[in-house]
DNA sequence: AGTCAAACCTGGGCGC
DNA sequence: TGCGCCCAGGTTTGAC
C-alpha cells in the first residue's frame, strides 16, 4: 500500500504526538513481524525509550530512539501503524503494540502480515538489506536534474520497472510509477536510453510534482491506507490512470488499457503515451 | 546488469 | 451461499 507520499502523510501525521514521548512497554501479539532481535529482547531494549525523533527514507520509517536505537518500520503493501487510546478495541490484524507515556497506543496493523519492524544501533542498517541500498530521496534538494541524468546516462531496460527500482530511486510504487509515466507521457516499455532531453526533463518534473501533489493530499487510500491518525488521504481522487482501466483518458477520451509489465498491473493511455512502445 | 517467476499472507470481487 | 479464480499499493531471492 503505502509508496512515499503515504509514508511521509505517516511520519508527520505522528511526529506532534510521538516526539518526546516514552514506549512504557511493547505487546507483542504476532512474532513474525518482528526481523530483529528476538521478540524477548525487543521488548526488554524498547521497554522505556524516549522516541527523540522521526524520518522518513524510501517507504522505511525511523523512530529514532535514546541511547542510540533506531526502530526501523516498513508497511509494505497493507501495514497501519495509527495512534489511538487504550479503551478502543484492538482489531484481529494488529501485531504489535506500544503502551506510550502519554496514555495513547501506537499499534501496527497489517492484514496480510508482509510489514518488517527492526530495532537496531542508529546508522548499523547493514543488517536491513532494503534499507541499506536505498537509491536517491526523489524529493531532496540534491535529487537534481543533472543528478538524475546521470542516475539515467548508461542504464539499459525499460522505464517502469527502472522507477520502482528502489536502489535508484527510493519510494516509488505500482501507483505513482503509473502516474507519473502519464503525466510524462511516456510508455512504461520504453527503453531507457532512447529518451530524449526533453523526455528525460519531462519525466524528472513529472516524479517530482506527481510525488509532491499527493504528499499535499495527504496520499492515496485505495484500500487500507491511513494516516497516524486514521484518517484517509485524498490523491486517489486525483489519479489519472492507476484504477481507470477501460475509462476515458482525461486527456484525449481514449479508452485506458491494463497492460502487464515485468509481472505487475499497469495501466496506460494507448494514444497520450505512444501504443508503439506495448 | 537485466529479467522473470516465485514466495511471503489475507481478503475482496467476480463469474458460475 | 459457496467455490474457485484472479487481483492487490512491496521486496527479496534465486535462476537464467
């Protein structure tokens, strides 16, 4: 579920409630979820922390911790992680939670048992492969044009499976590799190296505003999503293709198609984004 | 280096 | 209602 807007609508939705306060104790309820340590001393060196601060990177959440320890979190496709009071009922996908100094629990939810929670030494991420080689924050100040270009320059393959390689580029999923390739006007099956400047300029302008409109509507819940709060984003309001198959393009009124690339949905203009390339 | 399928899980929607 | 099938926003792994 949750790509970069929705993990970012996450970590500021909590930030106000979490910062300074303390984790008096973690209930574990399903162990899977825990990658590492032991669930046992996972709660012994949570038991008592002060959460100092909270980041995003890629679709991972920091909880950085006393003493060094960072709480590494990842939601993958169905997770919830949603602050609430003690007294309201704990529902059958919640594995995880955290009684907090401030009378409110901090609970992670997740149907399908996908999401990955870590407790590890700050900055010792050798051991969080995904984390670890996480590519560039699409939205940073340093994530450049030229920078870009040359992340582009010699790659060979094709463009969408190229924007949901997080190694390169953190934080882009199934929804808004859709959407920002419609935005771009170009084909998910397009060979990268046979764009051109204007192309590649299109697409750069395309992943930064598409990324950063739905981050100003608090995300897409298609599904599951919700923010710290409970609350529902609004982008999915907004979406041009991802969900529309069969519907009118809002560009030119051609039927959207579903296609397949590299195994997973997708969906595009035939006509805005060049039939050629399918 | 790239490509692809499979695996981890559960639930919703569809056709019959 | 029930059954079987396909679908789902992510990532890793291992084979080619």
């Amino acid at each position: 579920m949750p790509e970069l807007p929705e993990v970012e609508t996450v970590k500021r939705s909590l930030i106000p409630f979490l910062q300074g306060v303390r984790i008096e104790k973690a209930e574990i309820l399903f162990a899977k979820i825990i990658k590492y340590p032991e669930p046992n001393q996972f709660r012994a060196k949570i038991k008592g922390k002060k959460i100092v601060d909270l980041k995003r990177r890629g679709k991972y959440l920091l909880f950085f911790l006393e003493e060094d320890l960072t709480l590494v979190i990842h939601l993958r496709m169905t997770g919830q992680l949603t602050l609430c009071k003690q007294d309201v009922p704990v529902s059958k996908h919640t594995h995880l939670i955290f009684s907090l100094s401030s009378e409110e629990e901090l609970r992670f939810t997740d149907v399908r048992k996908f999401g990955l929670i870590y407790l590890v030494p700050t900055g010792e991420w050798e051991g969080i492969k995904g984390l670890w080689s996480l590519g560039h924050e699409p939205l940073a100040d340093d994530f450049t044009f030229e920078v870009f270009r040359e992340l582009l320059a010699d790659k060979k393959g094709k463009l969408k499976p190229f924007l949901l390689d997080q190694r390169k580029i953190a934080g882009i999923g199934n929804i808004y590799a859709d959407e920002i390739l419609f935005a771009a006007g170009l084909h998910p099956l397009r060979e990268i190296q046979t764009l051109k400047p204007a192309e590649l300029k299109k697409l750069y302008r395309a992943i930064r505003s598409i990324l950063e409109e739905s981050i100003k509507n608090r995300g897409t819940s298609i599904q599951d999503y919700v923010d710290g709060r409970g609350e529902k984003g609004s982008f999915q309001e907004r979406l041009k293709v991802y969900g529309r198959k069969g519907e009118a393009c809002l560009n030119c009124g051609t039927q959207l198609q579903r296609i397949i690339v590299t195994g997973r949905g997708t969906v595009i203009c035939p006509l805005c984004q060049g039939e050629k390339y399918a």
